[in-house]
C-alpha cells in the first residue's frame, strides 16, 4: 500500500509540472520546432508505435519512458537505423548504451542523428546552384540518462537531453529533460503502469552568418545581423497501462494502451499487442488514432496510424550474453513508409525483464 501511495504521489507531481502545457491545440500547430525530438529512432518500441510507456525496457526506454531505463541487468548496448519516409532520402541513426551501476542505479547514453545528404548550395548570384557547392545539415542529439528502482514496484528516471541543429552557415542549440514513473504490480508482475514527461527544456534560436544582410550605398557596405525569433520544444506528456497474459511457461501476449498529451499538436490515442515465445521470438502491432487521422483529405500528418513489428532475441550461450535483432513497419499517406533495424547485445544472461 506504501508503494501504492508513493507512485500516485510522484505521479501528481509529473501532472502538476505538465499542467503548465497547453495540450491538443491545433491553433499551435507548427509553432514549436525541434521536431526530430518527435522521432523514434528505436524498432521495438516503434513496432508499437509508442504505445507501450508503461512497459518499455532498456536503452529504448530514453525516448519515451526514462524509468524502464532501470530494468537493465547488467550492460546494454544498441544501435539502430531507420529509413524514415522511404524515399525522401533521410535517414536516422541512434547508438545507445546503459551500465548498471548498483543494485537500483542504471546510468545510459543515447545518440541520435539525422542524415539528410548534401544539398546544393542557392543563392541569388547563382540560383540554380551551378557552382557545384553543397552542405550537410546536422541533427544531433545527445542524451544522458538515470534510472533508478526505488523498491520492486517503483522505478523512475530522467535524461538530461542536448539538441544541436545546423546548417552551412547557421545553427541553434538547446537543452531539454524528460522524467518518468513506472509501477509494475501482480502475483508475476503482469500489471504496469507508466507516465512520463518529455522534452521540456529551454526555447531554442537559429543565429549565424547566414542571418547576416548587407546593406550598401554609394559609401558604405554595412552587415546587419537579423535577430531570429525563439521557438519552443515540441513537449508532452504520455500515460500508460499494460497487462500480460501469461500462457503455460513460455506464452506471453501483452495488450497497452497509451494517451499523449501534446503541447504543439493533436493528442492521440496508442493501442499495442506484442505476442512473445519464450522471449526469444517476438510480434507486435500498434494503432495510434489523432484527430481526422481516418481523412487523408483533412489529416496534416504522415502517419495515418498503423505499426508493426518482430524480434529475434537468443543467448549467444547459456546463461550468458544476448544478441537481439528487431524490425518495425510504419505506414504513411506519403512516400513509402518508415522502416526501422536494429541490434542489441546485452552482456547479462537472462536479457531485460519485459
């Protein structure tokens, strides 16, 4: 019951701070910027497309509930690469790592950044960029995480997130935190519940040369920087419930639901299903509903709901390191979709509870 009491409490606290966020408001559609902080570069947790925050586990879990963080036995190790909208030529790559510092104490490192390719330098002098130049937008993330377990039922955590955005000639950069509670209860742990707030940091800036306008006369040649204006981070608040079926000895088949509460666009709605065999072979789906979602003539966004995905996760020997590799689908309205591979090593025998 003590557990109980001190997971409402901090759950209280997590809503008191997100109570500040104007949420749902399609008059702010496209007012925040910092949009990559939106992307989920992870396969598993994207084969359900997000929806599982009250159980997701490991490295995965910096990106949308810091507290599965504190689930790693031992050492942790992650990379993925996502094709995202096939066909619109970016390309997101994360590397994430997490040790175990204690018997309560997980501490992780995320990467994530975005490949656009080089693009053809314009300007007014040459506006079919025949001169041949070009430059490499650079998006970069870089996070440091803690989880920690406060008693078998009780895990919380937060990141500590740097965003750093730039062009040729300029660049913004910026700072944000995401905190989150799990409470995991049940005869075999089967019940879960999660919250988690993210990306609530400093306003960001572009500055740079590229801002820079000359200004000339008979006389003189003046540069006159223009000052651009501040924009906000995307932020939101995700709650989540999860319950596991357990089958025999080596069946599990886990329903989650999840709601998402944003500051700078629709809320929506997250309904997941992932089947496990043993917890060596996985398959999961998910369905993520927004306002006018089911209209492709009224929807503004690119996913129009559905997911899915699979796992391969064996023990390279027994009771020894494991090696994982996930898949996942999304469907879009534009462009071919967004595919997503990764692998995992996890140098604990046994691997994440999940």
């Amino acid at each position: 019951m003590k557990n109980i009491f001190t997971f409402v409490f901090a759950c209280a606290l997590l809503l008191g701070f997100g109570t500040g966020l104007e949420a749902g408001n399609k008059d702010r559609v496209g007012q925040a910027g910092a949009s990559e902080l939106l992307i989920n570069p992870w396969a598993r947790s994207s084969g359900m497309h997000g929806a599982h925050t009250a159980g997701v586990r490991g490295i995965e879990a910096m990106r949308f509930n810091v507290a599965g963080l504190a689930f790693v036995n031992k050492t942790d190790i992650q990379f993925a690469r996502t094709e995202w909208l096939r066909g619109s030529g970016v390309n997101v790559s994360a590397f994430g790592f997490a040790q175990r510092m204690g018997e309560t104490s997980v501490l992780g490192v995320n990467v994530m950044a975005l490949g656009m390719g080089e693009i053809p330098i314009t300007t007014v002098d040459q506006p079919d960029a025949d001169g041949g130049a070009t430059y490499k937008p650079q998006f970069i993330q870089l996070g440091i995480g803690y989880g920690r377990s406060f008693s078998e039922s009780i895990h919380g955590g937060f990141v500590l997130r740097v965003i750093n955005e730039a062009i040729a000639d300029v660049r913004a950069s910026g700072v944000a935190v995401d905190a989150g509670l799990q409470y995991v209860t049940g005869p075999r742990k089967q019940v879960k519940f999660g919250i988690s707030l993210r990306n609530v940091g400093t306003p960001m800036r572009m500055s740079g040369d590229g801002l820079t306008v000359k200004l000339a006369d008979e006389q003189n040649n003046v540069n006159a920087n223009q000052r651009a204006e501040k924009f906000e981070l995307p932020s939101l608040l995700n709650i989540g419930a999860s319950y596991d079926f357990l089958f025999a000895d080596h069946h599990r088949l886990t329903v989650a639901g999840n709601f998402t509460s944003n500051s700078f666009r629709n809320d929506f709605l997250g309904a997941g299903l992932e089947y496990g065999f043993n917890e060596k072979f996985m398959l999961r789906a998910g369905y993520r509903y927004e306002d006018e979602n089911l209209d492709d003539e009224l929807s503004i966004y690119t996913y129009n709901g559905l997911a899915f995905g699979a796992t391969i996760d064996v023990p390279i020997k027994k009771d020894g390191p494991r090696f994982g590799i996930d898949y996942s689908y999304r469907t879009t309205r534009w462009y071919e979709g967004t595919h997503t591979i990764g692998v995992r090593i996890s140098l604990a025998g046994g691997g994440d509870e999940e």
